[in-house]
C-alpha cells in the first residue's frame, strides 16, 4: 500500500488539458471540503484576480516525500 502525504486540489478550465494546483492539504477530506466549497463560491485565479469559471476540480493525491517537499517550500506559516 502506497502511503498518500497529502492532496493537491486543481482545477482544469473547460477545454484545455493542463491542470493546475490551487491548494495543498493534509487530508481526503479537508480536500474534498474544497471541492465542494469552490463549485458552489467561484474563487479567484491567484494571478490575475478573476474567478475561476468553467473549470473542473480534481483530488490529486501527493505520493512521494520529494513533491510533498517542494510543495510545501513556500509554505507562508
């Protein structure tokens, strides 16, 4: 059994194959609290500041110590 380190919720826009990571957390369900929060209050693109419409929310699940790692370098707390 692979041990999971965490979850990444992405979004991918309506058309377009790349995903992207929006938010990093511990655990399945915190992660899937998102999913639902996000499809029912549209957040904002952390770049240019528009909400994020037309999108699909996916659970990605982290599985290696490197990648949990290097997700959690600019960690601000």
């Amino acid at each position: 059994m692979m041990k999971n380190y965490g979850y990444k919720v992405c979004y991918q826009k309506q058309g377009k194959r790349k995903i992207k990571c929006y938010l990093i957390t511990n655990t399945y369900s915190s992660a899937e609290w998102c999913v639902r929060w996000y499809n029912s209050h549209t957040p904002p693109d952390r770049r240019t500041n528009r909400p994020l419409e037309r999108v699909t929310w996916l659970i990605v699940p982290i599985k290696t110590f490197i990648e949990y790692k290097r997700l959690w370098r600019g960690c601000p707390f």
